[in-house]
C-alpha cells in the first residue's frame, strides 16, 4: 500500500509537470493541431472521484480547435455507489443519452466521447447502448480488464473505489463493467490512449488485448496509443491533447493509424519516440490462452 500510495504522489507530481508543459507550451501546440471544422461535436467524461472541472481545459482546447465540447453534466464521478452496473449505465442513457441525443440532432451528426479513466469505462459502455448517435470513443487511461490478466490498479484508489461503491471493481462491473472490451462492440472506433508510467490503472489493464484489435472490422477498428503521461494529467498533456485532436479529425470510414511523426519538424522528431514510445505487445490470444490455463 505504501507503494503504491508513492506511485501516486509521482503521479500527481507528473501531472503538474504536465500542466506546467501545457502553459508554457501552447503556443507551439495551436500551431500543429489539427482542426475540427466547428461541427463535431464531443462529450468529455470525468473519472472516478474528479469533478467536471477536471476536464475544463481539455474542454477549452478542444473549442478552441473547432470542436464543440460539452461535459457529461451528471457532476463529480463517484462510481455507481453501491448501485448495480445495469442501474448506473440505465441512468447514464437517461441523463448522458439525452445529452448526446440533443447535440446529434443539433449537429445533424453523431458524438464522440472521451472519457478519463472510469470515464472511458462509461463511454465505451454507452457506445454499445446508442452506436447511431455516437461516432467515436476515445479513452484515457481507461481500464479494459481481461479477467485472467494478474495486474491490478493502484491500491489507494482501488480502497477508496470500495468505501464509495461498498463493492471491488470485479464484483461492481462483471462482464458489462471493467471486463468489456469486444472486437465488435461498440461498433464504432475506439482508441485507448495509455501510459507505460500511469500510477494509478496499470498500463497492461489500459491496453486493448492484440487479438481484438485483429479481430476488429474496418469500420470499428480498435487502436492502442501509448504517449508518456501521468494518469492524472492525461487531459492536460500536450501530447496527448495532439493525439486527441488527431484522432478526432481521422476519418472513421478510411481509419489510419496515429502518426505523430507529421506534426514534428525535423528538428524536434527525435522526440517523438520519448513522447510516444513503440507499442508493448500484450494480449495476443494464445498469450490469453495461457493466462486461463495457469488460473484454471
């Protein structure tokens, strides 16, 4: 516990390096960002514990760039409280589908949805409710836990969680919860931007297993996109604020892969494989295989 308590001090240290990196920084960052042309529009989701207002910026970035951003307006994310799975995500379609609904028939066009940590949770979730009504999912340091993977989240949070919901992320979520992630829903794009340093969900649990992004169709490809970032300064990082942009503006029926090597000028592109380290293999499906074999 006390591990993992430093882990997340490192972790909040991080993300005020990052947010520091974003002030400063940000007149080079508007320069390369892609724009979004001022009809698409995006719904932001907080994580667990964090209010709204943790996603302001990400939120100001995003209109900024010709996005039209809206919060998800259910307040601070406590989690389902102690509530079933079904009923928090029944209440979600409710309160945050009626949200979306509006803003798709605002736009004549579907919603992409980002969502932070637990966020990212929801957002995929509500995808497979309302596909029609929602064109992307990107998730930020989101877990996509495989039920024979043997990580596990930072240990303060993962007690916290418990004391607020009276249930552990297994018992809360189930197949529908934490578990759930599929080569065909939501049927729709979904990118899960992680972090080899994250200090509160373990990197392993943020990344989509290989074989479900092979499995995936083209019209709802599934990627993995590592950047260095802190859990908690994930929506205020500069390069994962570029690589949100990026994968907002990619077209959904011809996807291709991130590339952050066209915003760098010859100069700065040494560092992008510091920004954006190479890809961990995980999850390949006879690497799930054995992960069953050794638990049965």
């Amino acid at each position: 516990m006390l591990n993992d308590l430093l882990r997340l001090q490192i972790d909040l240290l991080g993300a005020r390096a990052e947010l520091g990196a974003a002030l400063t920084g940000s007149w080079l960052l508007n320069k390369v960002v892609p724009n979004g042309g001022g009809n698409r529009p995006v719904v932001t989701i907080p994580g667990f514990l964090a209010s709204e207002t943790t996603l302001l910026r990400l939120g100001r970035f995003l209109n900024q760039h010709g996005f039209e951003s809206h919060s998800w307006g259910m307040g601070r994310n406590l989690g389902p409280q102690g509530k079933s799975w079904d009923v928090m995500l029944d209440r979600m379609e409710h309160e945050v589908g009626g949200r979306i609904r509006e803003l798709a028939d605002k736009h004549s066009a579907p919603v992409a949805l980002i969502g932070q940590s637990l966020g990212g949770v929801y957002a995929r979730e509500l995808a497979a409710i309302m596909p029609d009504e929602i064109d992307r999912v990107i998730m930020l340091g989101s877990p996509t836990l495989h039920p024979y993977l043997t990580t596990y989240h930072n240990r303060v949070i993962a007690t916290l969680g418990y004391w607020v919901n009276r249930q552990s992320h297994a018992e809360l979520a189930g197949r529908r919860g934490l578990l759930h992630m599929d080569a065909d829903s939501p049927p729709l794009p979904c990118v899960s931007i992680h972090s080899p340093c994250d200090g509160v969900v373990d990197e392993e649990s943020s990344v989509i297993p290989r074989y479900i992004i092979e499995a995936a169709s083209p019209e709802a490809p599934r990627e993995n996109l590592r950047v260095f970032s802190s859990h908690i300064g994930m929506s205020v990082n500069p390069w994962v604020l570029l690589a949100i942009a990026d994968r907002l503006v990619q077209d959904k029926d011809d996807w291709q892969q991130f590339d952050p090597y066209r915003y760098f000028t010859d100069t700065l592109k040494p560092l992008v494989p510091l920004l954006y380290p190479a890809e961990k293999t995980v999850g390949t499906q006879s690497d799930i295989s054995k992960l069953a074999e050794a638990q049965s």
